[in-house]
C-alpha cells in the first residue's frame, strides 16, 4: 500500500480494502489521473504514525 487505510483497525478491516488491490489501471486512466491532479497543491500534517 501506498496509502493510509483510515479506519483498519482489525484485520477484517483490511481484508476488505484488499479488493482495491486487483484493481487494474490503464494508460488512459492513469493519464487521467496525472491532469486531474496536475495542479494539486501537497498538503502537510499529522500522519498516522505521529498520531497516538
């Protein structure tokens, strides 16, 4: 993963999110996906692992 899972707190949780994994991405998508967030701004803050 490349990402937070919000919310996983259970191994069940997880499992779940796994479905996303064998989601399969075109070129086109994935184009797609770089204009869309050609102009987004990086955002700073808390990270999961700094938050108790």
């Amino acid at each position: 993963m490349h990402v937070a899972s919000v919310g996983a707190r259970k191994a069940a949780n997880i499992e779940a999110s796994l479905a996303a994994a064998d989601v399969g991405l075109t070129a086109d998508d994935l184009a797609e996906i770089d204009r869309l967030t050609a102009d987004a701004v990086p955002v700073a803050g808390a990270s999961p692992e700094g938050i108790s």
